[in-house]
C-alpha cells in the first residue's frame, strides 16, 4: 500500500510539473523574481538554491535525478535589486517556500551550499512538515565563533598574490567598468583559488561562474550585506529542532574546518557527514562525479560507503565513522590517546570489509556519559549494533 501512495504522489509531480516550463521565473510578491532551471529524469526531485554556479555540474552530472534549480534574489540570472531592505537570511527562506508553493510539492529534498548550506536548515526548522531532507554542502558555522573566524583566516592564507595584484591592476586601468565580464572573470579566479583543494582545477571552476549575469559582478555583490545582517548569529536552538533526515557534505581541504561539519551533525538529528578528500569549499565543481554519487545514494537511502557522524546511545551521542562497501559487517571499537593503529587497521579492513568504528564515551569525539560510566562498551556496542 505504502509503494502504491507513494508512486501516486510520484506521477503526480510528474504531471503538475510536465505543465510548468523548464526554466523561468518565480514572482517573490515583492518585485524580485527568482529564475529557476530544470534538469534531470530521475524520479526524485531535489530543490537547490543556487548562486548560478552550480546549475553546469548538475546539468552535466545529475541526471539520475530530477532537479530544480533558482538562483537565489541578487544572485545568477534572478533579478537584481538595489534596495538591500530586501536583501537578508529571511528573505531567502521566505523564497524557498515560494518556489515550494510554486511547483506545488509537498515535501521537498533540499539543498544550500556555504551560507545557504545554513539557510535550508533555517528552512527546515521553521518549515518541517515540508523537507524530507537536507544536503548542505560546505555550510558555514551554525554559530559566529572560532570556526568561523578560522574560516576567514585560512582563506586569507590561501590568496595568490600574482591573482590579487592582476585584480587590482584591472580595477586600476578602469575594466571594472569598460569591461566588467572580464573584470568578473579575473576577481573570481583569485577568490576560487582561495577556496579549492587543488589548483590545477582553478581555470575549469573559473570559466562555469556566470559572468554573463550583471549579478555576478563585484560591485554588484550582495552577500556581505547577507553576512553582516546575521550579526552574532547562534541558530543552535533552531537546527535542534529539524526532523528532516541530514548530509553533509565536506571537503577536507575546506577552508571551513572539519569541527564546523561535526558540530552540525552533532545537533542536527540522524545527520550524516559525507567527507570528499580532494576536495576545497566547492565539492559540487571539484570532484562532480564523486559528489553526486553521494547524493544520488543519501536520497535513496543507500550506503554511502564513507561517512560519519553521531549516534545517540544510551543517552550519550558516540562519535562513529564508515567505511567500505562489502560484508560482513566488521565493527572495530576505538579510541583511546594515540589512534595510528586504530586509523591503519581501519583503512586496511575497508578494502575488504564494511567496516564502523566509534569512539567509545568519555573519549575521542565522543561525550561523556552525564552519569559517567554507567554504561559498559558491551552495551554501547549492543545499542550501536541496534542504531
């Protein structure tokens, strides 16, 4: 019965949406209207909110999947507006459910990458009857702090003088304004430099950002007016909250640190993080084919093969990662002080095995049980085993 509601609610979609254009725009009731593309013939939908960037690495790559792509108010081909009375965090949730209403789902797949990464989650805490999941993709830090000055600081460390000089030698000659597609072109190649694990990718993601779109253009930005309007932010009583099933996807070589992701899984429920090993703050553009794999197979609740995150046990959450695909199920319990073992035997054994490591309470990244050790591992490992 159950397959049965759910391939109705599917032809459903299909039908309402065969009525709707591929691409167009979404009045905002508030003179600002967002564009949005279709792609992809998969049977689940995911709705992301882009800036323009991601739409030729979905087009390309997913097509497993069907997928809604709006460009976000001031951002890609959606409108521009110079009244920044309109331009915050709120006024990007509140589209997100215009472009709900507008396709007529019920609930939706979500995705946000950087600071949307952070707006679906505000989404979904203010609108659970309506996400049945979220991928953030680089979010940033659910709460001002040391993540995220950490974040600032290492993109500083990361900038490319040469690319930084030529960006003001053009702003100097006046091409910001005679020619600003070029200008665009040049300022974003030394902002992604910043942000990517591996240079030799920089002229490929350079050349996929749309500086056709007026919304692109330096002088056009509107983002730090987004930032700046979050003041000290602390959403941490918000995505407590969320019910909707969670992935978050991180680059190792992300100037966001690795704690930042952690600590979201740690509040989110049932979150899951995916970690991309070459890959910067653009896992989407870096490693495209690796990347919507791991989507393809969280949206239908397939085994990602390498993950990690936070399983709520006997009161206490354990920090657990994942890996390999095959069977048997192999759990390897860890860890205490120095875990170069526990690491070697765990890496060796994912070449054959599925294997889960944890830490166990009081240790790692692991809390500490409120009752102290009331629990003894044979019963963590029992519970884990049932998680």
């Amino acid at each position: 019965m159950k397959k049965l509601i759910l391939l109705i609610i599917t032809i459903v979609f299909v039908f309402s949406c065969s009525t709707i254009p591929r691409s167009g725009f979404i009045d905002t009731g508030d003179d600002t209207r967002l564009h949005y593309r279709i792609t992809g013939t998969g049977a689940d939908t995911i709705v992301v909110a882009d800036i323009g960037w991601g739409y030729p690495y979905i087009e390309e790559f997913g097509d497993s999947l069907t997928w809604i792509v709006y460009d976000v108010r001031d951002r890609g081909y959606s409108d521009n507006t110079d009244n920044m009375d309109l331009i915050s965090m709120e006024h990007e949730i509140a589209d997100m459910e215009k472009v709900r209403q507008y396709f007529k789902i019920n609930k939706m797949n979500v995705l946000g990458w950087s600071y949307l990464g952070g707006m679906v989650a505000l989404y979904a805490a203010k609108y659970p009857d309506h996400v049945n999941s979220i991928i953030q993709v680089g979010p940033i830090p659910f709460k001002i702090g040391e993540h995220w000055n950490n974040f600032i600081q290492d993109r500083i460390s990361r900038a490319d003088s040469a690319l930084d000089n030529r960006v003001k030698q053009l702003q100097e000659q006046g091409i910001d304004k005679s020619d600003p597609q070029i200008y665009c072109k040049e300022f974003w190649k030394a902002g992604i430099a910043q942000i990517i694990a591996d240079q030799k990718n920089l002229d490929r993601l350079t050349d996929n950002v749309p500086c056709d779109c007026e919304n692109e253009w330096p002088q056009n930005l509107s983002i730090g007016q987004i930032i700046a309007k979050l003041g000290q932010w602390d959403w941490t009583e918000q995505i407590k909250t969320i019910q909707a099933k969670s992935l978050i996807i991180h680059g190792m070589a992300d100037n966001i640190p690795l704690g930042s992701s952690e600590d979201w899984a740690r509040l989110v429920p049932g979150s899951r993080i995916y970690k991309m090993n070459h890959s910067g703050h653009m896992p989407m553009a870096e490693e495209p084919d690796i990347f919507f794999d791991a989507v393809k197979k969280f949206i239908k609740n397939k085994t990602l093969g390498l993950e990690s995150g936070f399983a709520e046990v006997n009161g206490t959450k354990l920090y657990y990662e994942v890996a390999g695909q095959r069977e048997p199920l192999v759990l390897v319990h860890g860890n205490f002080g120095d875990c170069r073992h526990w690491d070697f035997n765990f890496n060796e054994l994912a070449k054959k095995f599925k294997v889960i490591r944890y830490d166990v309470r009081g240790y790692g990244k692991s809390d500490s049980s409120p009752k102290g050790f009331e629990y003894a591992d044979h019963d963590d490992l029992k519970a884990l085993m049932d998680f």
